[in-house]
C-alpha cells in the first residue's frame, strides 16, 4: 500500500523522471521539479490534466509506457486523479517503489450501505447519511462501482429512531 499523505521527497539516482498533476497538485510538484532541475536530471512534464483535457489519459499512458528501468514517477492531485494515473501507472509496469503520490484535496467519497448516497467527507469518523439519516462509519472498503468507499452501518445508529 502506498502512502498518499506524506510528503513527496526526491527520489535521487533515478533515470528519468515523470510528473503528473492537476493544478492545485501542481503547487505540491513544484519545490520537486526545482530540485530535479538542480541535480541535472532529464525528466518529463509536469503533465497537466487541465491542459491535455481529453488526450490526458492517452498522453499519460504512452509517456509511461515506453519508460524504462530507472524511471521514477510522481503525482499529485485530487484522489480521483492520482487513482487514474496509478492504474495506468501499474498498467505500465510500476511498482510503489517506483512512484510517490500526494492526494491534495483531503476528501473521499463514501457511498451509504442502506440508499447509496454519496456524502463527500475528510475524515474516517461516523457520519449521519444526509438522505436516510443512517448512522455511518466509513470502511476501507472501495467500490469501484460506486466509486466510492462503502459506509457501514453503526449499530442502532439509526437518526430516525
Ligand atoms: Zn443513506
């Protein structure tokens, strides 16, 4: 497992390097292209999302796979963004060691076990669900589905009762 809130530091003795962001990621990825810059090393991007539009996927996906051994990746953004590169990313041959990524925007989805709402949230603590009012507990649980993490019930949690 990867940790998405850390903060990203330069991985030195790399081949290559490739940045990915959004534009609020951007800001994060800048001091890390300051620094590749001083060691001298190739790199490429920052590959922006609010530039490629619709060739991002397509962009991102053919630049990572024709890297080579040695190529290290970073990416910062919103979580859906850093989800859609990381599954081209492990498509393309990385691993976790090869890349850092940084979530900026803090928030998750969690998706209502009872009505399948979704309810935008910061953290992991127990929510009512705006539109049953369930009692829920956000789980590690991701639906691909939903898009969403699942949130579980709390025990005669119900706001109604
Ligand atoms: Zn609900």
């Amino acid at each position: 497992m990867i940790d998405e809130h850390q903060d990203l530091t330069l991985s030195t003795g790399k081949q290559n390097y490739v940045l990915v962001a959004d534009q609020q990621g951007l800001r994060v990825l800048a001091p890390l292209l300051e620094a590749i810059r001083d060691i001298g090393s190739p790199y490429e991007g920052p590959l922006l999302e609010e530039e490629l539009q619709d060739r991002f996927d397509h962009v991102v996906d053919s630049i990572l796979g024709r890297q080579k051994v040695g190529s290290y990746l970073y990416v910062a953004g919103s979580r859906r963004l850093v989800q859609k590169v990381c599954r081209i990313a492990y498509a393309s041959g990385f691993t976790d060691g090869d890349m850092q990524v940084k979530v900026t925007d803090g928030s998750f989805r969690i998706f209502c076990s009872r009505c399948y709402m979704i309810t935008e949230r910061v953290d992991f603590s127990v929510f009512i669900c705006d539109s049953c009012g369930l009692k829920l507990e956000p789980s590690t649980h991701y639906s691909r589905y939903h898009d969403a993490y699942l949130g579980y019930p709390v025990l005669g949690g119900d706001s109604h009762a």
